[in-house]
C-alpha cells in the first residue's frame, strides 16, 4: 500500500454536537411526486405510487422525505401553482391516499415534509378569481399586488421587472390593472403586507400539522415581501446562480427578494410550529453572501435552509474548501446546522453537470444541440463528490434517483418539453424537464417498471435500464449499493452530527487537488487531481466511491473513507 505520514495537523472548523434533534444530521430524500412512482397507470406518479416505494427508502437508510407539491392544481408549473392548499389533486390522488401514505412513512421510522408555496398562488384560486371579479380598489384585490399601468393609458407595466421564467412579470387584466407574477403568469404573487394572508397560512400549516406532517419545505422563501414602491430594477434572475468561485452561494438578487420583512413572516410560523413537537421549517433561499442566508436560521425562524452555495460550486478542490469552510461558520454563528445538496428538481442532475467540459458549470438544462456530458466520466465524479457530501457535517438531501446514478436526460425532444421556462424564454432556455423525467425500477418492465402500463409522461432514454434499481441491488460497486453503504457508515459513525477539521495538507500531494477532511474518527479523502494520492499511515479502509489502486493509492476523481488509529 501507498502510504503516507500519518494526519498529525488539522484545522478544526466546526465542533461536533450531542444535540438530539433529528434535524440537524438527518439525510432527507426529496420525492418529485409525478416523477417517482405510477399506482393508477395513467403514467403520472402519485401518492399511492409514493406509498408503494417506501420500503426501498427505508432499505436505503434516509431518515426523512420531502414531497414536491401535491396540491389541487392546474399543473401549469407542476404544481407550483396552487389552487387549493388542503386538497390533493386527483392526478395525485386523494387525502386519504396522503394519510396512508403518512402513517406507512411513520411506521418505518420515516418523517414527512411537504412542500409549501406561499409567494404566490395559481390564477384560478378562488382569492384570484374573487380579486379578477371584484374590480380595482376591492379588498380581494388587496391580497395579491394589483397596480395602474404606467404612460397615459395605463398600457405599460407599473415597472420593468422581468419574470424568472422570462418575459415581463406583469400581467393586464380586463380592465385595466395590472397583476405581479415572479413566475408564470398563471402564478399571481400575493401580498404579505395583508393580514388576510398572513392568517390563512397560519391556518393552512395547521392543517398540514394536524394531519401528522414533520415540517415544510418552502418554496421561494426570500421572495415574498417586496421593496417598498416596487422600484424599477434592471437585473434579471434565473432559476439556478451562483458566484464564479462558491463561495458565497447562489443569489436571486433585486427589490423582490431577501427584503427584511420575510423575517417576521418566519417568526409568526415558528411559533405555530413551536405548538407541535419536533417539526421543521426548511427554506429555499437563493441568497448571497451566506452570512445573509444565515438570518434565516436563527434560534426564532426556520430550522434549515438549502444550501446551494455548495450545489453551484465546480469540481475545484480550493472551491469547495471555501464553500464547506463559509457555510459551517456561518451557520455555527446562529446555531444552525449546514446542509449539503447536489441535485433537485430544478437543476441538471449533478451526475451530467460533472461530465461537462467544465465540470459542474450550471446550465439551464441540456438537450439536443447542446454539449453533452461524458456519462461514464460524470458518474464517477458523481459518486466521488456524493461520498464527500455525506461525510459533511449537517444534514444532506438527496434527490430522487440519485441512488442509482441517474444522468440528466439530455436528449429529450424539444416539442415534449412541459416546463413554463422553455416557452416563456422563447426556447432559449431548456428547462427542468431533463432531471424530473420517470425513474426506473425495473430493467426489463415497459417504462422501466414506473407504470403498471408502461406510461410515462416524459420519455426515458433507452438507456436506462442499466440505471434501474433492480439491476443494482445486490450488485458489488452499483451505485446503490455505494449509497446503502455511505448511509450505513454516515450513521454507525455519527458523522451528521460530528466535526470538521480540514487536514493541513497531506505530503506530496497539492492542496489544489484534494479535499481532505477529519470528522470524529473518520478521515475523508477526495482525489480532485488527475494522479493517484497516497494514504495516510495508520488509515485503514471504511469505503470508496471507486476502487483504489493495486498499491492502495487514491485514483483521481475518488473519494475514500479511512478510520484513523488513535
């Protein structure tokens, strides 16, 4: 074997904790409800199909599961356009279905979050068809930001915000007034200066608790107060940002967003929580520096924040060092936990973006014409960068699929395409088609076992089937079985809940090629260089995300696991 002197200096960065709060280290697996499994066959995932499934999330050993919205729904941004906060939608099924689902999730140790939509809602909520009827000045009209055009005759846009889904982000109605949308213009922000609106979210998070959920993940969380006047700003933002470097995080910027006044909103619905016991609030925040996004987080408001800092940072080991390192002081300062993100279903499965030429640039999805990621290549980085993402202290999120190594469907027909952006950028924009097409379960089943009809509302890439959960259980060195043995030694080892020490260099090999880091008893190890890394001596094996060479040494784009000897 290769080995090395042994780890003698590290920087300690962040102290482990004995807090029994689930939270804080939970790995939480986010389920995209009409991509994860059919029951009724009509080729559009729902609860039923959810409930089937969950023995396969318990068999991988996540502790929790977030469920991309379910609601009643026109579906024109896939439910991101609630029409009903407290029904299911009949694709989805029904809320009994939902409370079986819950109870099977809570006997097999699982909890449950939800997702919650409170920038806005759809255009067919009965608020908004109330506010279109009532008429200008009307007190329907004040739960949403209506507002007089501006020029002569009121046809110009009260000001020149642009939509992140493109094109203005204003909407005329009949008669006249004009209505705001951050998003589609089937998706009417609301106003959060109303006390209407502030009580009917107390109450629909009531309702949600009450029927058994453990917390709520909540979708655009620094957009809902706006600056005062709504001034005219010329940047734009899109779905997925970040800075060049990492280092400060992913940043939707401007008037509409990060306003001091979502704070208050935060703390009104700790306290609901507080009601209850053990339940979480989790913010999607696309905020820079990290030190911002950290206010959201403090001991009254919400208990986690995504971290997407670290989603957008390359494949740079300086990067990601700078990434970790922020990201666990400025968390530490308020007493919250970090948390480690590398796919979702708004952005290119991170399996694809490692395979990129620049790999894990962000673009707005990939597809035909476009340069394609080397599959092979980006899994391997994949797996290396999982490993090194659960060997972090904090709470990790998975996204559906990524147990199986599943790339981003980068090949998909452009006249298939469904998401909002593709249309409204004027097809300049792919979209999030690619990472929320149907997973597989079964090699050898039509549509990949998804349906009991072999539909799927996107297309699969033929190649598929070698991603398929049925051709990797059992298999020595899957992908699944990678993940089934990372979350088995992430708990047996304590490592959610541990420290982080970065090693202060480890001999002959360039800080700029590796990220090594101790947490408890555990060093991790990950080889971002193109040579093959020694290991330390008195380190002894745990597990790699690739096998090492024939003397023991790290191979590049690997990451190991060693425990030292004391």
């Amino acid at each position: 074997m290769t080995t090395l002197d042994p780890v003698t200096t590290t920087t300690l960065v962040h102290r482990a904790s004995d807090s029994s709060d689930w939270w804080r280290h939970a790995v939480i697996y986010q389920i995209y409800p009409r991509s994860f499994a059919d029951a009724s066959g009509d080729g559009i995932g729902d609860l039923p199909g959810v409930t089937s499934k969950l023995d396969h999330l318990a068999r991988l050993g996540v502790d929790a599961v977030w469920l991309s919205p379910f609601y009643r729904s026109p579906q024109a941004d896939a439910g991101y356009d609630v029409a009903d906060y407290r029904d299911i939608d009949p694709l989805f099924g029904t809320l009994e279905d939902f409370d079986e689902m819950i109870a099977k999730a809570h006997r097999l140790g699982l909890r449950v979050i939800v997702d919650l939509v409170p920038n806005h809602t759809s255009d067919e909520h009965v608020w908004f068809q109330a506010a279109l009827a009532a008429g200008p000045g009307s007190p329907e009209r004040a739960r949403y930001i209506f507002r007089k055009g501006k020029g002569p005759d009121g046809s110009e846009p009260p000001n020149n915000w642009q939509s992140i889904f493109g094109g203005p982000a204003w909407t005329r109605v009949e008669d006249g007034e004009w209505y705001l949308h951050l998003f589609d213009a089937k998706q009417p922000d609301l106003n959060w200066e109303h006390p209407e609106v502030h009580e009917e979210f107390r109450s629909v998070l009531r309702f949600w608790l009450d029927r058994g959920v453990d917390g709520f993940r909540v979708d655009v969380a620094h957009g809902m107060v706006k600056a005062e006047g709504l001034p005219d700003w010329d940047g734009h933002v899109a779905m997925v940002e970040g800075a060049d470097d990492g280092s400060t995080g992913a940043g939707n910027q401007g008037p509409m967003f990060d306003q001091d006044g979502v704070h208050e909103i935060y703390r009104e619905w700790r306290k609901v929580l507080d009601e209850y016991d053990d339940r979480i609030l989790v913010a999607e925040a696309w905020v820079e520096p990290l030190s911002r996004l950290a206010r959201y987080v403090r001991p009254d408001e919400m208990h986690q924040a995504f971290n997407f800092s670290y989603l957008t940072t390359l494949w740079d080991a300086t990067a990601l060092r700078t990434v970790v390192t922020a990201s666990l002081e400025a968390n530490d300062a308020v007493g919250a936990p970090s948390t480690w993100v590398l796919s979702n279903h708004d952005v290119v499965r991170h399996p694809s973006r490692l395979g990129l030429s620049v790999p894990g640039s962000k673009p707005q999805g990939i597809g035909v014409g476009d340069e394609q990621p080397d599959e092979e290549l980006g899994l391997r980085r994949a797996r290396a960068a999982t490993l090194l993402t659960l060997g972090l202290p904090g709470s990790a999120y998975l996204y559906q699929g990524e147990e199986l190594g599943l790339p981003e469907h980068t090949t998909l027909d452009d006249s298939l395409r469904q998401d909002p952006a593709w249309w409204r950028t004027g097809h300049t924009e792919r979209g999030r088609d690619g990472c929320r097409v149907p997973l597989p379960w079964e090699a050898k089943s039509p549509g990949f076992g998804f349906s009991p009809t072999g539909k799927t509302w996107l297309p699969q890439p033929e190649t598929w089937d070698r991603y398929a959960l049925d051709a990797q259980v059992g298999v020595e060195g899957s992908t699944y079985e990678m993940y089934r043995e990372a979350l088995r030694a992430r708990r047996d080892h304590r490592l959610g809940s541990g420290s982080l020490g970065w090693v202060d260099g480890l001999p002959g090999c360039p800080d700029a090629n590796v990220v090594a880091f101790v947490n408890r008893e555990v060093l991790v190890v990950a080889n971002l260089g193109t040579d093959p890394i020694g290991v330390p001596a008195g380190a002894e094996l745990i597990m790699s995300s690739a096998p090492l060479t024939e003397d023991g040494a790290i191979p590049s784009d690997t990451t190991a696991w060693f425990t030292l000897s004391s």
